[in-house]
C-alpha cells in the first residue's frame, strides 16, 4: 500500500485536491488527474495539461508603477487538452454524478508509473458496467501522454460510445484575491490548425507574445466503429462498439513544443508516434525506469505505512515535475497545477535540488544548467536595479526575467542569487567535475559576488548589507539579514577561491576580474556583519528584528493563519513574527558560521515566532532539530512535511502540489536524521535514531558511488554497493568503505 | 503686470502647461484653459472641467495582491464639458493652427478673478477678426463658469457663425509608465440626459460604482440667428451673425451635482440659472470678492516683479482651488488637472492648511471639517491594518477610503494622522474656539493617539514606532522616523492634555478612554525614541538612515533628476538619498524637540543627500535657513518654490498646478524670512531683512485680529490692522499691538 495513493472521494473540494495528487507527469509534460468523461457542469474543476516552461507573457498591472517594475510575466501556459473521453451506454452519458456508483477506487502506482481509475457504474436507466481508465506519461518517450479505457457491460447493452476529443482552444485558470495564484489573463494559447491526417489527429496552438507554438498528434487504438467530426479547432471522434462484448480504446496523444523540437512541431510528432511502442510495452519500461529510480533514491522505513507512502509519494512527484533537459527547471507545484503561475523560486536550489545533487546527479546537472542560461537575463537585472555590476538573479521566472510583481518580497530577496551559487558549489563539492567548474561554477560564482560588492559595502570595518529581504517574507526590507550575509559570505569567498585557482584562465580574463575586485571579494566575505545578539546570544534575523514587539500568538487564532490571508504586510513587519525558516536555514546551510551554542538559542527563539505559513519551514526545523538533538521536535517537524499534500495540510492542494516541501521530507530524513553534510572534506554523516521506526535506509550517490545507509537496531551500517572505495565520516570519525564490506556503528 | 500672467505661445508642450497655469476655478469647479475653438487633430490637449470631490471608484490591478491592498481607488472625474465655441468667418473654421495670427495674447487676471484671450487672425482666405474670449468661474456663484466670445469682423466678413457644444460624455486622461499619473480607467463618467427646454440646455451624467451624478444647466445670450442640434448626449447651438458688426455669444454653464444640491440636480440648476446676474456684474463681483482676498491674503514685495508675479500667482490658484465647502479638500493639483487623480494628501496639513489659517481661518476650517467627516473610515482602515484601536488616516483620498497603490510610500506613511491632529491643533491655537475644540480637536486627537499607542510599543524605557515611512519617500518602511515619532510625540502630548481638561465630558466617556489608556499616551509621548546621532550630533533620519552608504551624486547627471523614474525603489532605499525634507521638516514644525545646534547640523546633513525632487522640500529648506540665518540658502530655495509652475521646473506643470509648493511660497516668506511661529503663548516673529528686496509685507489673520507685517528699510513694522490689543513675540521680546499705533523694530 506505501507503492500506492488511493481515493474514491467524490465531493468537490477532494476532487480539485486530487486532481493534483493523481496527476502524472515526466518534467517535460505534466497532466492533473482530471476525469476523462468530465464533470457535471456546475462543477468547477481545475483543468490542464502543461509543458514545463512552455509560457506566455502578460502584462502586469499596477495601481503605481514605479521604475524597474517588471512590464511583463511570464505564464505557464495550459496547454491542448487532450483528456477528454465521453462514455455512453445506449446512449446514458457516464457520469460518476449521476446513477449509481457501485465501486469506485483511483489508485495512482507510483512504482509502475501510472494511474487507474476504476468505476463500477449502474446508470440512471439501469444499464451497468465496469470502467477502467489507465494513464500513463511516459518517462522514456517524454512527449506521450497515453489513455486506455475499457468498458465491460455488465447488464444486457446493445452499443458502447466512446467519444474522444483533442481540444486546441483551452484557458488557464483564474482565482480573484489569493496573491499565490494568477488573478487574470485566462486566455494565453491560441489555436491555430486542426486536422485529421493519415489516421493522425493534429493540433497546433501558439502563445501570442512569446510566439511559442505546441503541437499534438494524437492516434486512437481501437477495434469499434469510428467517425470524425471538426469543430473549429476541436476534433470529436466517435467510436461504437457493439455492447455483447467489451469495449476498449487507447489514445496515445504526442506533445511537441518550440522550446524542444524546433520548427515542424507536427512532423516531429508524427515521427515520435511512428515509434511508439505499443500500451502494454509502455507501462513495462516504465516500471523498469522506476525500478532503477527507487534503487537509487527509495527512502524505506519500516514501522509506519501511512509515513512511508508520503515519503514515497513526495519523491514520486519530484521525479514527476522536475525538468530534465535544462531547458527547463522545477516549478513551485511542479507540473500539478497553475499555483505560482510556473515560476522557478529558489525552491530549486535549497529545498529540491540537494535531492537529485545526491541521488540522481544527472538531473540535478540540468537543473543548474537551466540556471547557467539565465545569467545574461540576470546581468540585465542587475544593471536594471541601479547595479554596476553583476547577476541578480529574479526572485520567480521560467526563462530568466523577473516575474514578481510585489518586490518587497520578490526582486528583494537578494538572496535567490547567493542560493544558487551555492547549490553550483555543491553540485561541484559532490561530483568534483573540473570541467563544470571551469564551464559554469566560475562564471556564476564572479557575476553573484560582483552582485554582492556592488550591494553592500563596508563600513567601520564590517561590509554591510542592506535593503534586502532574506527568507522570511513576514519581515522585509531589512538591514544585514543574517541569512543574506552568512550566504552571500559563503558566495564571496568561494569566488575568491575560484577566481585565485583560475585567475589566468580565459574566462577570468574575459570577464575583465582584476585582483583588486578579487581581493575584496575576500576582504568583504571576511569582514561580512553576521548579526549576533550578546544578550541572548543568537543571530539576530537582521538589525532591528528584536527591536521588535513580539506578535501576540496567544490572541491570534487558528482561522488566522496563514497571517498572511488576514494581516496587511505592514502589520505583520512591524511584529516579531516569521512565515519560515530564515535564520534558522542559514544555520543548516552554513553551518560553520556559528557555534553550536548560538544555533541551539536561535533555533529555540526563532521556533516561538515562526509560525511555518510556508511549506518551505518545517523541513528545515526539522533537519535542525535533529543536529540539536531535540528528536521529538525533529520527528514532529518531518511529520508536518511527509503528508502535506496527501493531506491537504495547507489548504490548497488543489492549485497543484508543494513542491519544496517534498523535497523537505527527503533533506530532513537525509541531512536531518541520518545527518548528512557535504563539505569539501567529503561526506560526513551523525545519525540519529529515529525512536518511531525499526529501519530506516536511504542510498546516496555520491562520486560515481552508490552508497545505502541504514539505521537498525540501534546502529547505522554503511553499505558501498558501487564504486570505488570510499572515506566517509561518522561522528568526526573516519569510515573506510568497500563494495562488499559494510561497516556498523552503534549509535 | 504682477497681478497677470500672459503668455502667446502656441507649442504644443507649452499649450499644455498653459492649460494648467491658465485654468479658473473657485474651490468647486476648475476649468482647465483649453481653447474653446478646438485644436488641430493631432495635438494632444488635456480637456478638463472639474468639480471639487466628484469622483468614480474604480478598481485597483495588482500584479500581486495582499491583504488589506485597498481594492478600489478613488478617481477626479472629468464632468460635462462646456469649453467648446467654433468660430466660423464664412464658412471659414477659425484655428490658431491656421491662417495668419497677426496677435495673440491670452492673461489671467489675478486681481479681476477671470482671463482673456484675445486673438488677430487672418483666416487662410484672408478674412480677418478680432476674437476675444473672456472666462470666469464664479467666486460668489460657485456653480457658475461662463464665458463670453466677441468676434470684430475686420475684413469684408459676411456672417460670423458660432457653434457652441455642450458634451454629456467625456474622459479622463490617461498616460502610461508614469506613476503620478492615472494609468488606466479613461472612462469614469456616462451621459444620461440631454435636453434643450425654456431656453436651457441640461444635460446630465452619472458615474457608474460611486453613482453620483453631476448636472450641467446652460443658457446662451446673444443676438443672433439660433438653431439646436441633438448628437447623442451633446448638443450643439448654432448662431449666425451678420458680419457687418460685431458678433457677441456669452455663455453661462451653471454646474450642480449630488454631493452639494441633491437629488434634482438639473431643477437646482435651473434655479441659479434664474438668479444670475448679467456679466459685466459677475465680473463685478468678482473683482469684489478678490479685494477682499488680496488685502487679507496679499504679500507684497518691492524690487523683484518676476518673483512678485510668481508669489501672487501661487496664492491666487490656492484659492482657485481649495474646497470651501467641507465636503471638499484641496487635492495635490488643486483642480487645475488630473495628476494624482485628485486626491487630497498630508499636502493639505503640511503645506496648504497654514495660509488659509492665517488668512482665511474660515476656509481652513473647513479643510479640517472634510478630514473629520473620514474619521470613521479612518477608524475602518486602522482595523484593516490590524490595529485594536485608533484612526489610520489614509495616504491618499477624496471621501476617506486609502486610494493609494503602492504601500511602502503610501499607507506606510502613518505621519499623515499626526499631520492632520498637528492641524487640528494648530487650527485650536489660532482661534482659540472652544466649540471647535469639544466638537472635532478632541475626538481626533483621541483617536489618533490611540493608533500610536496601538502601532508603537514600549521597549527598555523607550516608545518606539517601527515599519512606517516619513515624509522622504526615497526611505520607506523604516523604524523610528525622527519626523513620525516626533509628530506623534507632540499628537499623543495633546491628547492627553485634552484628555485632562475633558475627561469628565460626554464625548470622553462615549468613545471609552480611560485614565490607564490618557496615562500611557503621556508616558509613550514622553519616552518617544528621537534618534540621535552622538557622532554628528544630528537627529538621524531612522534607526538605520546613517548605516547606508551616501548616494553618488557625482556621477548622478541631471538626467537622472528626479531619481523616482530612473532608479528602483529598492535601489533608492539602499541610500542616504532624500526625495524631499523629513528630519528638517520636523525641525520646523516641532522645533522645541530639538536644540538649534541639532537642528543647524542636521540641515546641514541632510542638505546634501536631498534631491528636492519633491516639490514639497525647496519650502521647508528655505524656512530652515531662514532660522538658521542661512540667509542666501533661504532666498535661493524659495525662489525655487516662486515661480516653479510658472516656469514649469518640474517639467509636469501639463498634469496640474503643484498646490503644496504653492503652499510653501508663503510658508517660506511667513515662517521663513518673518520667522512666525503660533505656539500657545500667541504669535512670535524672528524676522530677517530679504537683501534682493526694498519692502516686504504681508497680513496674518489670528483671533479676530488683522495684523499687516512689513520689512522695510532694515525694520520691521508691525501693524494692527483691525481687533482688539494684542501682544506679539519679537526675538523673544513682547510687543504691544493697537489699532493706529504701528510698532517698529529694527533688525
């Protein structure tokens, strides 16, 4: 059952959350768990099917636009629907709202990599008969999307209807006053060819501003009676069957796009259909592409199924949204939904990446990729912010320009660009690969601390920050944010180290780096203010935190959160009061930078004032928690991220799954319990027992190793099970590792 | 030629800033100066009829939008149009775009309250005339605009043909990418009645959300051919005349609406329509009406007419514009256009309010009249921006809700409560008027302490406001704003002092203070933090103003003036650059927070780190120096201030005439070169001898008392003018003041 996700809910609020939860996708294409025959019509479902990073611009309006707002958004765009399948039995319309439902179950198999919905159905006028729809999105031919349905009559049917539809004309959807989702601009593809060719149907639709096209050719598998009918740019296919025996069809609909397949989308899909292999040869590589996946990257504890299958269930739908051809990257929600309108945030580099970076470096490499070719967008961004110098990179984007429309918490939180250099040097601390380190790592390090040098200065000795807004968005516009500082120290002084080893390269001349730049990159990663309070003896968020009024959490009540639906910014600035992890998340992620004293008296002040409105806060709790060893906390944390979403935690599930979170559950089981860190040294882990379970273990790539971890019975064993041999640390201890020879460590 | 201003320019960028420096109005109904006879098709005119306080709402776009982002915006409605009267000379259309002008010339009369236009043209074909268009808008029938066209037929005309318009549907004006103006929503008011009876046209129009209507009933004299037209919601008279003599049409447009007359506006309106007067009287009493004005409100100089020009100029469209009726305000461009949509800001308290006072108390209370009548949507806003108690007056507005967009320079800007309780109180000191004090000083005071009390905190023994903005608009959302907590300090002061003297009375008792809830005002008044820089010895902007790095101005250029449209907020913040004076500002107004050695070093600082690109500086500048004896410093920042609309410094003169700067001219002649303070002891005067001029005077209205002050000949002579004894301060020195017995001092 952890292999699995059920649900046979059928009331309106479950179905838009499971419309997320079911959908299937590769990191190209992504489809939400819509129901083939469709919806009673007063029923508002959130249809869509997109394509990652396939978008449009809009124009963004303000009621003041001041200079350096950006003129245009950019979209994820809904893209050609292709879902649809009506069923009629003699002519009685299926509907899971009508009639009698007899059995229903949808079952989302994230070991085989597919979804079936099976339906029971008596209608109105009595006729009966079980249903089946299978979908699959294939992860080996990344542009299919595939649809089996089976309809076995059971009473006495004389004909079975299927009817079929390839829809050019869609919109996205649109919510009024929830700023974490699109409030306009439904309309951002345009039809613009419809055809039924060589037993092909063909669709193809543009964006206007961004001019970018997709196609779909789709084919139908089938034995019934079949008729085409055009309407504009939808085409209706109509199959009968005769009802004695079963009925069955398969659709398997071909996604191309601009971004991916150059020009003649049509005829790069109908190439791609005439080498597809048949539904059941589909499903098969499937499983043997996750097999290989979960090898790898399965988290397995033994002791609590409901746990396990959120676990597995967040990796599932990371491997399902991330992008793997670094044209790409991975949204807020994925390929689940319209939330965050398909913008790439920082949730990449902090809360997802580490993920692939240490299990499937392959695609964590794409990741950055993407990142590496927005730098000339993040040069531009820079100069546009009164930057003499630099990248800044924007706070949410698809392509590389900024696309927040609120800078106090957007274009302000600087710390985006010290964020992804840091995860450049992790992929390098992982993989010590030279050549990205002179092709990508150096670049991205020079241009982020010339971001840096340009924005602080120094000041009585120390270099100063100002005017950014670090993690928390319940505090913006801040003096040195401790979590700004410490990361952009951490930038600084990697550039300086970069720019030392590579300083005669052709790339350090190019981009014109002096010594003297150089030099203060380190003067001013040495000198950088890390906020520190004496009274209590933590890392003060930033100047003027604790000058603050604590927020009155004991007169706010649960229907007011998240703060942020019911308090005006300015209200909730003016309070001590944290949305997530700010100071806390510097103290994982530059952890060097404090004493364990000091971290230990943050983590248990900034705990009382934050109150986790992000899905991107309890994971870092708990990964802190558990370095503290405060086991309980830690445990409690990590419950609040394994099941966010299959639990709807936050609410709103329905506008598509939290990505970051899902990524949280694997750091805070990965970084938090087994207590992993990377650092130039190497691997160093300090597990901790986690009291609720009897087994626990997770593999590591690492090096062109695969290493498992596993904590037992009160110890952790060490498993090479590839690679060369390897030192890794255990408690400041070191542990020689060979294929064949675990090594085991009381806890 | 002080009491004119003339102009002959026909440049389209000219033409545009003429209509704004030409416009007439009388606090209820602006018209801008557009040429009745129409302009080419290609020239861009701001039309514009305005009513004081007549608005739509319209609805605010967000890019992003948070809670408590107001969602509507209040807009200035352009009203029924009036302005047009075609001139034909045999078919011929007169134009100033064509043909030969042989002279033109076009004055505002600002001692006789109307202007005149008068025209020698030679049409194409060589037909020649005098035209002459006389405009006045009613100081005594404020419903009243009329105008009045005389054609002299020069050459062999053989019929002069006049074609007047009354327009039912019109626009607004819109202009994208820049802030301060409108972006959007052209489209505020719709036509709904248009109708020629007894010899009146009436039209009427309503706007749609507000649902307000306005009324327009016109009537024509003259002697000649008539004939009407109906075209929709406009109709069009003709007149012919015969050539021979002189052709004359006067035009009287009586305007009524629903905020002032009720439900039947068009019978209000036939009502005035029968009791006018004839012109030549209206123009009589005009002329009445401003000797009045003139010899309370006049400030004479000798030996500089341009800036005398300048000086009367800015007096005379103050009067033009200030509401006198309390359901209206005086807005940032009065209502000579349509910049910043007609809403009223602190612009009012700060900048504007204190020349009425002194001059025109009746006018004066009548601005706090109208702020009064939003003190319940003042309480609203404080409870939508979180707080438990007080009144959160808003940064922008006309009937009371916040209409601003952008909140770190907009609702951030608490100050403007304490602005509008620091006029109420200056209005109590002025007249001494108890009746004012129970009925409206008091329930402010109050209510404002309260959102001090409720937004600022104790901490160490010390009252600190966090998260607001003061008035510099380059720093915003900043903790402990010298300008906001010294306002508020002196707010919270008197609210506990009325508090005392009050506490038995009913309105006390009715709103609920109690002596806890007075007692903390008083201990938060007198433990308010006013930053203080030890190092520099000035007062700091915000607990971290000084913490920045100075803006480059050397390697700033002209262009980049005014820094708003150049550079992103952010980038500003990040500064010690000042849009306009906020420490000095508070110098001014509550002087005895600070010592004078303080506040010289503090100008001192601050004068070289502000832009002035608000028009709201050069004044408080000029006052400052003036203390300080900064003598040429003082001259050179007023005479930034003179003739700033005139000369069109700020390039946007075409969006409305500048009222706070306006405003500032006196306050920079009165408070500045005279030094008048009013305080509780009475008036007090430091006057300092202005070189560039020979004599200097100017009256003050205060306690029923008229008082004329005149630097002349290196002395100062005070004047009691009319009312009782009196004693004045001079340089601390008490001077008694009797009708016929003028006392001088020499400086």
């Amino acid at each position: 059952m952890t292999w699995q996700l059920s649900n046979t809910a059928l009331d309106e609020q479950q179905l838009l959350v499971n419309e997320s939860l079911m959908f299937l996708g590769n990191g190209y294409l992504g489809v939400r768990g819509n129901f083939e025959e469709g919806y009673r019509d007063d029923f508002k479902s959130i249809h869509g099917t997109y394509i990652n990073a396939f978008h449009e611009e809009t124009e963004i309006q303000y009621g003041e636009k001041l200079f350096g707002f950006p003129d245009f958004q950019q979209k994820l765009a809904n893209v050609i629907d292709t879902q649809e399948i009506e069923v009629y039995l003699d002519g009685e319309r299926f509907s899971l709202f009508e009639g009698e439902i007899i059995n229903f179950d949808r079952t989302l198999h994230m070991d085989q990599g597919y979804s079936v919905r099976e339906v029971h159905w008596r209608s109105p006028k009595s006729q009966e008969a079980k249903l089946t729809f299978t979908r699959v999105v294939s992860f080996v031919t990344k542009e299919l999307f595939a649809i089996k349905v089976d309809v076995e009559p059971i009473s006495n049917v004389r004909e079975v209807k299927l009817i079929s539809k390839v829809k050019g004309d869609v919109t996205n959807y649109v919510e009024k006053d929830d700023p974490r989702l699109a409030s306009n601009h439904a309309k951002l593809l345009y039809a613009n060819e419809a055809k039924s060719e060589a037993g092909l149907t063909q669709v193809k639709a543009r964006t206007e501003r961004t001019d970018l096209e997709v196609a779909c050719v789709m084919r139908h598998e089938h034995d019934g009676q079949h008729s085409i009918e055009h309407n504009g740019y939808e085409i209706i296919e109509t199959f009968t069957f005769d009802g004695a025996s079963n009925a069955s069809l398969i659709k398997y609909n071909v996604y191309t796009d601009t971004l991916r397949h150059g020009d003649d989308l049509l005829e790069k899909g109908i190439q791609i259909q005439s080498k597809l292999v048949e539904f059941e040869t589909i499903l098969k590589e499937q499983k043997a592409y996750l097999d290989e996946f979960w090898r790898v990257s399965d988290i397995a504890i033994a002791g609590d199924d409901s746990l396990q299958q959120g676990i597995r269930f967040n990796l599932y739908h990371l491997l399902q949204s991330v992008g793997k051809d670094s044209v790409s990257n991975i949204s807020a929600k994925g390929l689940s939904g319209e939330g965050y309108e398909g913008h790439y945030f920082w949730d990449t580099e902090i809360y997802i990446f580490p993920v692939f970076l240490m299990t499937n470096p392959e695609i964590a490499k794409g990741l950055l990729l993407h990142r590496y070719s927005t730098l000339d967008a993040a040069r531009l961004r820079a100069k546009e912010m009164g930057h003499k110098k630099g990248a800044l990179f924007p706070w949410r984007t698809i392509t590389g320009p900024e696309s927040s429309a609120f800078f106090p918490a957007g274009t302000a939180q600087y710390h985006i660009s010290a964020d992804i250099a840091y995860s450049f040097i992790q992929y390098y601390l992982v993989t010590k690969d030279e050549q990205f380190k002179q092709e990508y790592l150096a670049e991205v390090l020079i241009e982020t601390a010339r971001l840096w040098a340009d924005t602080g200065f120094m000041k009585n000795g120390q270099f100063l920050i100002n005017n950014v807004t670090g993690p928390d968005e319940y505090t913006c516009i801040v003096n040195n944010n401790y979590y700004t500082n410490a990361m952009a120290k951490y930038n600084m002084e990697w550039a300086y180290k970069i720019y030392q080893d590579m300083r005669e390269s052709e790339l350090v001349q190019q981009l014109g780096v002096t010594e003297d730049e150089a030099l203060f990159w380190n003067e001013a990663a040495e000198k950088m203010l890390l906020p520190f309070d004496d009274e209590l003896g933590i890392n003060e968020q930033d100047d003027t935190f604790l000058n603050k009024q604590v927020w009155d959490f004991e007169n706010t009540s649960d229907e007011e959160y998240p703060l942020l639906l019911n308090y005006h910014p300015l209200t909730l600035y003016r309070y001590q009061v944290c949305k997530q992890a700010d100071t806390v998340l510097a103290h994982f992620l530059v952890e060097d930078l404090a004493d364990d004293e000091t971290i230990r008296k943050s983590y248990d002040y900034y705990e009382h004032v934050t109150t986790h409105d992000s899905s991107l806060s309890y994971c870092v709790f708990s990964i802190m928690a558990s370095k503290l060893g405060y086991d309980e906390k830690a445990y409690h944390y990590f419950n609040e991220t394994a099941r966010l979403d299959i639990d709807n935690l936050h609410k709103n599930t329905k506008d598509g799954l939290h990505m970051a979170n899902m990524g949280g559950t694997w750091l805070a089981m990965v970084y938090g319990f087994a207590g992993l860190r990377v650092k130039e040294e190497g691997l160093s882990f300090r597990p901790r027992q986690v009291k609720a379970w009897d087994d626990f273990s997770f593999s590591l790539r690492f090096r062109d190793r695969l290493i498992n971890i596993q904590l037992v019975d009160g110890q952790v064993v060490y498993t090479l099970v590839e690679g060369d041999d390897l030192d890794v640390s255990h408690f400041n201890e070191q542990v020689q590792l060979s294929v064949g020879s675990p090594v085991s460590k009381v806890l």
